[in-house]
C-alpha cells in the first residue's frame, strides 16, 4: 500500500484539533461518520468500532441472544479468511464447520455450503475475500427458506456488489474493517452494519462494556432503570464485553477518505482488471469471476503444483524487490493453524483442496489507487518472466 492515509486527510485531522475544547474520545464526529458510512452503503445502522475484528466478535456475540434454540450451534464459515471470524465463532461459543473455497471467487463453495446445512447451522458466516462477492440467488433464498442468518464480513471488500447493490446489505449484519491497507482506512478501525433495530441497540452497548446508557432507546433505558433501581443509569452493564470503542481522530480520517472511496474504487477495478489482462494465463489462474468485484490486493495463483518450482518463484520476486503475502487473505488455509489443534479433531484436508491450493500456491500483491499501468505492466512482465 502507498498513500492510503492522505495529506487531505491530515488536514482534516489538524483542523480538527486546532479547535477549541476539543472531545477526542468517541462523540459527533463518530456519529457524522456511521450516519455518513450507511447512506453510503445502503443501510439504516452503523457502528464505527476499534477494528473488524471487533466488528466480528460483536456480531458473533449478538447472535447467541438472537438464537432462540440452544440446538443451532453451527456456524459455517471458509477456512480462507481472517482469523477472527473464526475465533469471534469459538469464543461464543458456536461451532465453525469449515466448507471449501470457489478459486473463481476465493468465497465459500456455495454448493458445498448447501450440503453442509443441518438442522444444527444456525448461520453462514461468508467472508467476500480480496473484493470479489461471495453470494448468489440460490443461496440467499436457501438460507431465507431455513432461517438461517447470514453474517456479511465485508472486511477486504469495500464498495464490491451483487446485483448493482453493495455487499453488506445481504446479511443479517455486516463488518467491515478500516485497517491501513484496505479501501477506506481510519488507520485501525471497524463498522458493524444492520437494517435491524434491536440489532444496532445491543451493537452500541457491546461497543462500550455493555452499558445501558449506549442504547439508542429511550423507553428501552427507563425500563431497565426502573428494573434495577439499586443502579445509577449511567451504570448498569447489560452484557458480559469488553470496550471496542474508536475515537474522533479516527472518524475525522474515515469522514475524509469516504468522499474518495468511489473515485478510488474505480481505480482499483481498473488496476486489477490491467494486472490479469498482462498475466501469462498459461502459468498463473485468471479465470475469475469479475462481475461486481471490488478488489483491493492482486490475486496471483500459481497453477503448478511442484514447491520446488513455488520456491524458486518466490527467491525470484524477492530478487525483483516484489512485495508479496503467500496464502492470500489472512495467511491461507486457517486449518492448518495452531489455535485449532485442540480445537477441531479429525479434519480432512483432502476435502479441502482448493483452501490448500491458494495456502500453498496463491499469494496476493498490494493494488492502491496511485498505482500506474507502467508499473502494472513492469510488475506482470517480471512475473511472467520467471521460469515456472
């Protein structure tokens, strides 16, 4: 990534501050910006937080009061995604069950996501990996038939679409993540995203300790006030959580960067669309599915199979000063990871062989606005050129 937090940006910010009794903790400018986010999005609620990790955990969390039979303990998530949608799952105490990856899309097998659906799956956790959309018709009207949720982690994916309508107004909730090097940055940062009412309430007091006076509901606070006498109002805990609170700072950036995220998205499309069209598709998977995607890195699969060859590939780009991530979106294949050992018993990796593909074989490479075509093209032709 390269000039993700601009000099307009920090000028927003210095002006911001050479204001006089200046709030910096969370207050207006954290309000300007959920408001501003979902009519960019297309959604009635936000909820700016610390991070999409905590996006995530936060929408796992709101589940367990949501679920009204015990038995539906099963979430179905990728084993190509972020670490914390599946920890976000564990500490909850769900179950992940685990469904292979489409290389068209780097999203959950939509057919071997309906086969895995039991009376136990209480939701499909999908992760729209790298910006391309991960949902289809026959998915969603499966999952409406069942009742079953559907969690959006939008993290990698900003501004991406199905049906010329954002990704993030499918599911129950959605997250997104602010971090560094993704389409809109506020350094670190997170939003949790639902046109559920109840949903947002209980989003805003799992944000701040579970605090009852975060509630955006006035008759909801007297009643609880009125239950618990014994308590002041302004502190009585509902829920058992943490503090996931952003600041001011944070959303002066994300106010800042929003005004860009559509002008900057294009070119990123642009970008990808420019990489894969130079790509020697004899060695390197191009075949993806571009409709509606939104892609904020390059996607590189290697089609060979032989780590003696991989190996080589990467001593070549490191000689070429070519910045790489082996495994794609958060390392590759998480079964492979040490925090599910004791965890998940018995898995077949064999059932996993398109996860385990991009794990071994797949890497992704930075795309940001500013990147120029003749650094695209200079970028393709080293890659083409190494000897695979």
């Amino acid at each position: 990534m390269e000039n993700n937090i601009t000099r307009s940006d920090m000028n927003m910010v210095r002006n911001f501050l050479r204001k006089k009794n200046v709030i910096l903790t969370q207050n207006d400018k954290v309000k300007q910006f959920e408001n501003k986010w979902s009519k960019w999005l297309g959604v009635k609620y936000s909820t700016y937080v610390n991070s999409g990790s905590s996006a995530n955990f936060i929408s796992i969390s709101i589940l367990k009061y949501l679920n009204k039979n015990k038995s539906k303990n099963e979430i179905i998530v990728p084993p190509l995604t972020w670490v914390s949608d599946i920890n976000s799952i564990i500490l909850n105490g769900f179950k992940p069950i685990f469904v292979d990856i489409n290389l068209k899309n780097l999203c959950l097998d939509t057919e071997k996501v309906i086969k895995k659906l039991s009376k136990k799956t209480l939701a499909v956790f999908i992760t729209h990996a790298q910006g391309f959309n991960g949902i289809n018709n026959k998915l969603l009207k499966i999952l409406k038939k069942k009742k079953i949720f559907l969690i959006e982690d939008v993290c990698e994916s900003h501004g991406a679409t199905y049906n010329n309508k954002k990704l993030g107004r499918f599911g129950l909730v959605s997250n997104f993540s602010f971090y560094y090097a993704h389409h809109l940055s506020t350094i670190e940062g997170g939003m949790i995203c639902t046109n559920n009412k109840k949903i947002h309430e209980m989003s805003k007091a799992f944000r701040s300790h579970g605090m009852l006076r975060e509630v955006n509901n006035k008759f909801f606070q007297n009643q609880i006030s009125k239950k618990y006498k014994d308590l002041h109002p302004n502190f009585i805990f509902l829920y058992p959580t943490l503090n996931f609170r952003n600041n001011e700072i944070g959303a002066v950036i994300g106010l800042s960067q929003l005004k860009n995220l559509d002008k900057n998205n294009r070119l990123r499309v642009r970008n990808f669309k420019l990489f894969l069209s130079f790509l020697n598709e004899k060695f390197f998977y191009t075949k993806f599915d571009l409709k509606g995607s939104c892609n904020y890195a390059f996607p590189l699969i290697l089609k060979t199979i032989n780590l003696k060859k991989r190996d080589y590939f990467e001593k070549m780009m490191k000689k070429y000063n070519i910045e790489f991530r082996r495994g794609n979106a958060g390392g590759g294949n998480q079964l492979r990871q040490p925090y599910l050992k004791n965890i998940l018993k018995n898995i077949n990796l064999k059932q996993f062989r398109s996860v385990d593909h991009v794990h071994f074989f797949g890497y992704y490479i930075g795309n940001y606005p500013s990147l120029k075509t003749s650094k695209i093209k200079k970028l393709s032709n080293l890659i083409n050129k190494i000897n695979l």
